[in-house]
C-alpha cells in the first residue's frame, strides 16, 4: 500500500472508521490495492459493513451522533493508527507509522466532533442531516483519491489535516459558547416571574 494511501486512509477512518475498513478490504480483494491482510478477511469485511451501516445511520441523528462520537474519540484515532502501522510495504518505522496514523485520524475526529457540537446547539435537525452527508461525501471523494491517485490523497490528506486540526479549535470554542447560551434561556424560563410589586415598602 502506497504511503499516500495509508495517510489518506487514516485521515478518513476518524470520520468514518468502519467505511474506510470496508472499502480497504474489498479493494484489497479485488486486487487494486495491497490492503493490510486482516482487512481482507471475509468476515472482517462483513462485520465492517454492519457497522458501517449504523455509523451511517446513528450520524444523522441529533445529540445521538455526539453521544456516539464521544465513543470513538479512542476508537477511531486507533484504527487510523493501525491502517498506517500495518499497510504492507511501508518502510516507515512502526512508531512512527501509528504516531501519522493515529494523528491524522484523531485530527479529523476532533473536527467533525466539535462540529457537531455546533450544529447540535440548533433547535432544527436538518442541519445534522447535511453535515453529515458532507462528511460523508468527503470521505468519499479522500478514499476514491487513494485508490486511485494515492501521492495527490496522502498530500490532500495532509493540508486536511492540518485544516481539521485548526478548526477544531474554532468549532469547539464557538460550540461552548453556544450551549451556554442555550443552558442561560432554558435557566431564564425556569426561574419564578418576578412580581411587579417586590421591594415594595
């Protein structure tokens, strides 16, 4: 597997770990890529897909997909790692090859998380819906590249990266921003109407 594979692989699996697993070993057995063999395996392939299906679905779904996101924040930078540490024929030594795996993914889980921290704070749920089909497209588009274009994807990758890590920064600053405004109404509502007439001798 070419190194520019490998990165925009790992880059990709912090959005959608399970996709990218899925399509790394299919295109593994149909010979267009060298996948790390563990991918291959059939059941690993089926099990990938399943999850891959309710990352789908549980990613549109307000709140849940923070809860869910929340679950990964381990999860994903691990299997970036993984991706990068076992793509065959890298000459990179191993510590490096987890330490680019697990930061490229953990740079795009961390924006896609903060993210959605924003858009959750909105009271309407289409806007879930189409951030995350976004970030769904975009995965689409990094994991085509490296397939095919693998020196364009890992250097895409890259900038994405470092883009991702950025505006995580922003998107979790103005996401608390958000929520504290929305926890200061919902406390305003709450709190007893004040009578016209208090301190009143």
């Amino acid at each position: 597997m070419d190194l520019g594979t490998a990165l925009a692989s790992s880059w990709s699996a912090g959005i959608s770990l399970y996709a990218v697993a899925a399509v790394l070993g299919i295109t593994g057995r149909l010979g267009w890529i060298e996948a790390p063999p563990f991918l291959e395996q059939p059941w690993v392939i089926a099990v990938a897909v399943a999850l891959a299906v309710v990352d789908f679905v549980v990613d549109k779904i307000a709140v849940v997909d923070s809860v869910w996101d929340a679950v990964h924040l381990v999860i994903r930078p691990i299997g970036g790692a993984l991706i990068t540490a076992s793509a065959p024929g890298q000459e990179i030594p191993l510590p490096l090859a987890l330490g680019f795996g697990a930061v490229m993914a953990l740079s795009s889980h961390s924006a896609k998380s903060s993210a959605r921290l924003l858009v959750n704070a909105s009271p309407e749920p289409v806007s879930n819906i189409v951030v995350s089909s976004v970030e769904d497209g975009i995965v689409g588009i990094v994991m085509a590249l490296a397939i095919a274009y693998p020196a364009v994807a890992g250097v895409i990758a890259v900038v994405l990266a470092v883009a991702c890590s950025i505006t995580a920064v922003v998107f979790f600053k103005a996401s608390r921003t958000a929520w504290r405004k929305i926890q200061a109404r919902r406390a305003a509502k709450r709190a007893p109407p004040t009578s016209p007439w208090a301190g009143s001798p």
